[in-house]
C-alpha cells in the first residue's frame, strides 16, 4: 500500500535549568512499491469489461458410456477440444488479449510449446492486431505451420518452453507489446475457471472427481478457483502429468517448486520444466492428487478415445 510519511514537526522548547534533548526529525519513509495484484487490480478497473469480445465458446459436456462402463460410475468429459484454436487456452488467454487490446495493445508476444501460442495467435486474428510467437525446437513443424496459418509471426528459439520465454520478453519490451503468459496470471487463471463455472450448470449435481492435466499449472489453477466459486471446494482433483514433464509432481513430492533438467516426454505441450507458484499453492489450500502416466499410457489413451468417440486429442488430453 503506498502512502506519504509523515514529517514531525520541531517544537520549540522554553529555556529549562535541565537540559532537554531535543526530538529528531523523522525522515520521509520511501513509498512501497505495489505488489503484482495490486497492478493487476488497478489495470482491470480501467477496463470496460462489457465490451471485452469473448474468444471461446460454451463446450459440451458429454457423457462416455466406455469410460463409465469400465470405471462403474458416470464419467463426463468437457469437450474443450472443440473451441476454435483447439485448446481450452482460449479461455484464459483470450481473456487477457481481450483485455490487453482493451488497454492499447498492438502486439500480442507468447513463448509457447504449441497450443498457447495458437490461442494467441487466434486471439490476435480475431482482435486484429499483431501476434509474434516464440516456440522452442521442441514444437512439432504441424504445430509451427498452425500458428503461422492465423497470420502470427512465429520464431524458434530453445530446447523448450523456458528458454523461448527469454527471447519472447524481450520482444515484448517493444513499444506496444504485451507480453501474454503461457499460464502464469491472473487473467489466465480466471479465463480457465470458465471451464468449471459452466460444467456445474450443465451436470445435473457435483462430482466425485475432476482430473485435468498440469504442464505449466494455469489449468490447474483455473479449475481449482473456479471449483471454489460454484462450491466444490471439498470435490478433489486428479492433476495428471507424463514422466519426463512432472514438474508438478516433482514439486509436490520435494514441498516446493522444482526445476526440471529438460522437457523428455512426448507430450510437448505440458513442456513447463517449472510450474507457476500458484499452482503449487493450491495444494496447501485443497487435496490435490499428483500423478505421473508414462508416455505409453497417454497415447494408448488417445487411441482408445479416437476408437470410443471419433475424436483425435493429443498426447497430453490422453494423460488425463
């Protein structure tokens, strides 16, 4: 909180056969700097959030009769792999480009293992400013092609997602320029609890599990803040990773935040070789279940999904 010093004011003292010391003047204390989500807070309120274009679409949530059969209770799953850029990250990133375009952005920056930067490049396109997209060399050339059909500009640069974070940053600094996180804000998050506040209006009542995936953690916190809004805050969550980009669990077996040596698995997208504090906090705060599936596992998955429903996800939906 910023404030002003108070300054004391000297007294004059009448002559006294005692000495008496006289005060010291306090010096003005320096003004604290405001803490991120004070920024974050004071930048929203400028904002006309009425005309703020929303970039995803309500999903589905459907039923799989496969799945509930081998388990033995209903098991629904929420079809984000419909929404325009192929990813629930337009949710929470469509928010914050919405947001950051609203404030006078023309160039929207993200370093990104694939589907991040297609939810900015997408949101770029639909906002009609410019998208420049960092991806390491671990990203797939399909992917790379992707992200160039909406009209982004694409560089390549690392081994994986933290080191293209270093040039897209620097960027950002260009006049204009918003740097957009992969899953590390406030707006991210926000933009993902939308997943969660729409599944509890279409479930006829709450469930006994939720699972979704962790790369960087922004999903993860998104549907753990959105769990609290609509009251399923005693609902646990399966946080599922692949070996080789178990950041998240790495973090939860040593009680605090890891850093991986590198990204191995074939899920590229959950490539984050260090997940965002927040994400982390929420286990003190809820029971979230950490587990790891090996690569193996996430494809046969994929398959089984592409057998039951005619629908191809990738390796990191498998996962879950």
């Amino acid at each position: 909180m910023q404030g002003q010093a108070a300054t004391q004011q000297l007294h004059q003292q009448q002559p006294q056969q005692s000495h008496q010391p006289h005060q010291q003047p306090t010096s003005p204390q320096p003004q604290q700097p405001q803490q991120p989500h004070q920024q974050h807070q004071q930048q929203k309120a400028l904002i006309d959030e009425t005309k703020l274009k929303q970039l995803h679409l309500v999903s589905p949530v459907l039923e799989s009769l496969p799945l509930s059969l081998h388990m033995g209770v209903p098991v629904y799953l929420k079809m984000d792999c419909m929404q325009p850029s192929g990813s629930f990250k337009i949710r929470g990133i469509g928010l914050m480009c919405s947001r950051a375009v609203a404030a006078g952005a023309t160039t929207l920056v993200c370093a990104s293992g694939g589907n991040a930067g297609k939810a900015v490049a997408y949101a770029g396109r639909m906002l009609g400013v410019k998208a420049e997209i960092v991806i390491p060399t671990s990203t797939s050339a399909y992917m790379h092609r992707l992200i160039e059909a909406e009209g982004a500009v694409v560089s390549v640069h690392g081994s994986h997602w933290a080191e293209a974070e270093v040039m897209a940053r620097e960027i950002a600094a260009c006049p204009g320029a918003v740097y957009i996180p992969a899953f590390d804000h406030p707006d991210v998050w926000e933009g993902h609890a939308t997943i969660i506040e729409e599944s509890a209006t279409q479930l006829a009542e709450p469930p006994g599990l939720v699972v979704c995936v962790v790369g960087g953690g922004g999903l993860l916190c998104g549907v753990a803040s959105g769990m609290t809004k609509v009251g399923w805050d005693k609902v646990p969550i399966l946080a599922v990773e692949t070996e080789g980009a178990h950041s998240f669990n790495a973090a939860v077996k040593a009680g605090e935040l890891v850093t991986l040596p590198g990204i191995t698995s074939i899920a590229k997208t959950l490539g984050a070789v260090r997940v965002c504090g927040e994400s982390f906090g929420w286990t003190k705060k809820r029971l979230v279940i950490s587990t790891v599936v090996s690569d193996r596992e996430a494809i046969d998955a994929c398959l089984r999904i592409a057998d039951d429903h005619r629908i191809l996800v990738e390796a990191s939906c498998g996962a879950a």
